[in-house]
C-alpha cells in the first residue's frame, strides 16, 4: 500500500518537471541583469520551453501554466499584464495545431517552424506595445531576441530530450515495477 502511494507522488513530480523547467527558464530570462542593455535582447528561454513540450508532450505543457507562466514573465519583466499570457497560448494553440504535421519531421524543419512562430510572435508583441505605449519602439532588440533565441534552441531541444529520456525511463520503471 505505501509503494502505491510512493509510486504516484513519483509520477506526480515527474509530471512537474516540465513545469519546473518552465519556472528556471523565466527566471533566467526575467532576472535583472547589471548589464546595461543586455535585459532588451535577452533570450526568451521560457519560449522553447513552451514549444518542445508543447510539440512533443502536450500533457506536461497545459494552457493554465502556459497562462501563469505568461503572467509571472509579465510581473517581472514589467510589461502589460497579460500580454506574455495572450501571445504564449496563441502560440500554444499554433504548437499544438502544428503537432499533426510536424510532430514526425526531422529535427531542422521543427526548428524552421520554431524560428517562424517565434517570429510571429515577436512581431505580434512589438506591434501591441507600439500601439499600448503610442510612440514608435524600435525593433532591433526584438530580432536581436529572436536570433538569439531561435540559436539557443538546438541546444535546448538537446537538452529536452535527454530529460524527456530520463523522465520515460523512470516513469517505465515506477509503472512496471522494475
């Protein structure tokens, strides 16, 4: 009876790992930096985030954490509240229409696709907060954002998998009782 219960508090903190993941990721991000302009291009970490767990296993990336996690990045980065909330699920959404067709593609068309929603977004962002502020922003820090982000994926995307591996490997064990 106690290895049951052992057995799913195992499975419900590996089903948290995505999310803890996600929270590290907005930390890193949303961290102030002493660094004069480097906050302004500073990688979106939480996006990829979004995006591989969102591709490959919807389950671990639900729309209310996408929501929360939004929120959160919104708090600390001082933007409008809401708005890191209403572009990662818009996002969120495309991921998981995207899912049908590129779950199975090679890894350099699901990083094209990455690249291109990344975009999407940060365009989508840009123009909100031109028309919320009404002045003119300029655009650079946000492809310099982009760039960088979409360079940081395949690493990232590495990484992914081998916690996804470990996080199989060890939910196998739990349910087969190996």
């Amino acid at each position: 009876m106690v290895t049951d219960h052992f057995r799913q508090l195992w499975l419900l903190a590996l089903a948290a790992v995505p999310g803890m993941v996600l929270l590290v990721a907005i930390i890193i991000t949303t961290i102030p930096k002493h660094i004069d302009g480097l906050a302004g291009f500073m990688p979106a970490l939480y996006v990829p985030v979004i995006y591989y767990w969102g591709m490959h296993h919807a389950r671990h990336m639900p729309y209310w954490l996408v929501f929360l996690a939004g929120l959160v990045v919104d708090a600390l980065g001082g933007q409008p509240m809401g708005l890191t909330s209403l572009l990662m699920i818009g996002f969120l959404i495309a991921v998981h229409y995207q899912h049908r067709t590129m779950h199975k593609e090679g890894f350099v068309l699901q990083w094209a696709m990455f690249a291109l929603m990344l975009l999407v977004v940060s365009v989508s962002q840009w123009l909100i907060m031109m028309f919320y502020q009404q002045a003119y922003i300029t655009p650079v820090g946000g492809i310099l954002q982009w760039m960088i982000t979409t360079c940081l994926y395949p690493m990232m995307h590495q990484i992914f998998e081998g916690i996804n591996r470990l996080l199989q490997n060890r939910r196998y064990q739990l349910l087969h009782g190996r």
